[in-house]
C-alpha cells in the first residue's frame, strides 16, 4: 500500500524514510525469515513488523478523531490512564542504529543510543509513530532521559512524571500523587473523563494483555522451549505499539499454539544451553543479542527487563475497589513494586526476580546486557553478578549498541561463554 499521502501530512521526510526503510527488510530477513518456523500463528506478528510503518499508523492517525495517542519510553506509564482517557499509547523508545547520527546532532554521544535514536527519530522526521503522537509523557527515571526531555519539548508537547528513587513509604506517596495528577492532567488537557468505569475497563484490557504474555512465556519453561527467544522478544516489542485487544488475542492463540507445540515435543531430548538475557530493554529492531546466543547453539529462554518479564509482571488489582481513587491505588502500587529498574537504589527486587526467574526457567546461564553508556545497568551488573555467583549461576557480561561493529567480537564472547557452561 502506496502510504505517501499520509507521510505527508505527518511531516515526514520522504527520503530519508526511504533510506530508513531500505534497511529493516535486510535485518529482518537475517533475524527471522532465515531461521526454521513451525509456529503458524507468528506470521501475524512478523506482519506487523513488515508493515511497521504502514496499517498500525494509518488506525493512529484515524484515531485521532476519537481520542489522542501519546507516547512513551517507559513501562513506569501506566497504560491503563491512557486507555481511560480514550487514548492510545505507543512506546517509542527507538532501536535503530540509523537514528543514532542525527540524535548525536542535538544530545552528547556519551548518552545511550536508545536516547540519541528516540532525539533522532524526532529530530529526523523519519518516524510515523513520533510524528502523530499528541502528547509524550516522559518520566524522571535515569539522568540521560531526564535531561532529554528538555531536548524534547522543544519538539513536542510533552507532559513530565517524577519519579522517586527509592521504594520508601515517602517514595510510594510520591508516586502515588504521580499517577493521580496524569490522570488529572489528561482529564483537563483531552476533555475527556476518567471514571472509575472507564479506568476499569483500561486495567481489565492491560491486564488481559499481561495475562496473555505470561501464559506465552510460561511455555518457555518448557525444555525443548516450543518458541525461540528472538521471536518471544519480537512479540513482546509489537505489544508497545500494536492495538491492545487485537494483539491480546493473538498472543493467547500463539500461546495455544506453544502450548500444544510444547507437549508433542516433550520426548524430545534437548542439548541447547538455557540462557536468561538480563539489562538494558531491547527495543525494535534491536534483535542482536539473541541473534548471536541463538545462533551459537543457545536458546534464550527468558528476558527479565522492559522488554520482557518486567512488562507483564503481575496485574493491577481490582478487589475490593469500589471508587476511582481506590483503582488509581492500585495502579500506583502495580507499577511501583513490580518493576525493578535499575533507576532505583537499592535495587534488591531485580536480584530477587533474577534468581526465581532462573529457577522456574531452568537456566544455565546469564547473558547480561547493558547498552553503552546506560550507566545504571552498567553499575548494578555488579550486584547481580555476585548474586549469580553465590548461587552458581554461571553469568556473562556484555556492553553493546546499536551498530554491527561489535558483531564478531560479541560471538567470540558469546560462544565460549555457551561452550563452557
Ligand atoms: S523502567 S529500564 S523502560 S527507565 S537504556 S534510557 S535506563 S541509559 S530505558 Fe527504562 Fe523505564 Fe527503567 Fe525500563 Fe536510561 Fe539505560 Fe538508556 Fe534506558
């Protein structure tokens, strides 16, 4: 489908979206299409991807006569407000390398390439998904990202959520006044009503989303896994941007799938090495990591990070919640304890999720990844690869952007680490 019209009432720059565009099918068919696939219902996904620039933009862009889209760069912003105020939220926190260069023309190099692509992508006018957002909602997490949305408001309305440091009573009140005053930001900004009813039907839609991604992962305990990592990890990405219901829907058919998969190959034997990727999130198209593990004679098995288990830890609840109040509560207290970002000192939730992660996925070992310059990963890989030691957990640790540069050394790293475990 012909998609010029709309590019250009979204201000995108034709050519260098054409440039753009020109390298994702490359990758894509070296990550994806090269690799044997049973799994029928992936093709949906794999869809998706191909089309990334075209059908999902376009139900934005028609979107926008109902309610705003709003966009993210963190799992910290709750969905469920969003979807309340008839909005649709689209993460757009930025895994190509292409966007690096023009990010670096605004903010330091010495920033994490997921920041200078996210300034790049804007600064570019080469991504559909920053182009038609109404409103981008930040947060106060690491200093790079911080500082950035100064970069930002510049370029787009953006509206701000502190966050706190650590997860004290002070820390949790904080955060608790954060997620009512979006609510009540976007109430006002959008002339829409947020209702205990309609607040209820965001969270039972996130929920679901969650539910189905943890009954896709929970086949991955499974040894054979019936799913390999890189295409777990794919799923996972498409569920920041996709439409809500429709992508619940398909990640139960595909865990339906994994689940039947999973049995018929239950008498099979399997020598492949179990790895857990942990660290920085891994965002489209950043599919390196579990290219090179995958294709080293490795399954990775699990991510615990943003773009993984971290996502779809737990439900926001909805007992005993009789007001609207009551399930703002609740969202705040969802977000605040299941996610363990590094952001946050001490830390010690992440080493807690690490090693029952380890346990209930029975994994041989650790394949940490920090992106250059994300110095809170960088830092706490410290930690956690004592923690791995103590309980004989073989770990590797690994710093990496978004470039091919490192692709050698990285699986000269990466297949002695899976040779020796
Ligand atoms: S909850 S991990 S999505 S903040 S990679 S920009 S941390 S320097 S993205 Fe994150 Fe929310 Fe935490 Fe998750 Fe900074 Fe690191 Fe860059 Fe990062």
């Amino acid at each position: 489908m012909d998609n010029t019209e709309m590019y250009k009432s979204l201000d995108i720059d034709l050519k260098a979206h054409d440039a753009l565009m020109g390298a994702l099918p490359v990758l894509f068919q070296e990550c994806f299409l090269n690799k044997e696939q049973e799994l029928k219902n992936l093709s949906y996904f794999y869809s998706v991807i191909a089309d990334i620039h075209g059908a999902r933009v376009k139900e934005l862009v028609d979107h926008k006569t109902k309610g705003p889209v709003i966009g993210s760069f963190c799992i910290y912003v709750p969905e469920e407000i969003v979807l309340a105020a008839c909005g649709q939220l689209v993460g757009l926190c930025a895994g190509a390398d292409f966007w690096v260069p023009y990010g670096e023309q605004v903010v330091p190099k010495n920033l994490c390439p997921l920041i200078k692509a996210g300034v790049g992508a804007k600064y570019s006018r080469t991504c559909p998904y920053f182009q038609v957002v109404d409103l981008l909602i930040g947060e106060n997490t690491c200093d790079g990202k911080k500082k950035t949305w100064e970069i930002f408001s510049d370029m787009v309305d953006m509206y701000i959520m502190d966050m706190p440091n650590k997860k004290s009573n002070e820390g949790l009140k904080l955060w608790q006044e954060e997620v009512k005053n979006l609510c009540n930001f976007l109430e006002k900004k959008f002339s829409k009503s947020i209702t205990f009813d309609s607040l209820l039907n965001g969270i039972q839609k996130v929920n679901a989303k969650r539910n189905a991604l943890r009954r896709l992962y929970n086949t991955r305990k499974n040894s054979p896994t019936p799913i390999s990592g890189i295409d777990a990890l794919l799923v996972t990405q498409i569920g920041f941007y996709d439409d809500i219901e429709r992508y619940t829907k398909m990640v139960d058919a595909l865990a339906q799938e994994c689940e039947e998969r999973a049995s018929s190959l239950s008498s099979k034997n399997n020598s492949k090495k179990r790895i857990l990727v942990t660290g920085s999130p891994m965002v489209v198209p950043n599919w390196k990591i579990h290219h090179v593990i995958e294709t080293s004679g490795a399954d990775v098995v699990v991510e615990e990070n943003c773009t993984g288990t971290r996502y779809f830890k737990d439900n926001v609840s909805i007992e005993n919640a009789s007001t609207k109040e009551d399930l703002l509560k609740n969202i705040s207290d969802r977000y605040i304890n299941n996610i363990n970002c590094a952001c946050f000192s001490p830390n010690i939730g992440r080493e807690e999720d690490i090693l029952s992660l380890c346990k209930d996925y029975r994994v041989d070992g650790i394949v940490y990844v920090s992106l250059s310059f994300c110095t809170t990963y960088m830092v706490e890989a410290e930690r956690i690869r004592k923690v791995a030691k103590e309980n004989n957990i073989p770990m590797i640790t690994l710093e990496s952007d978004y470039s091919f540069g490192d692709l050698g050394q990285l699986r000269t790293r990466i297949e002695a680490f899976v040779e020796n475990l």
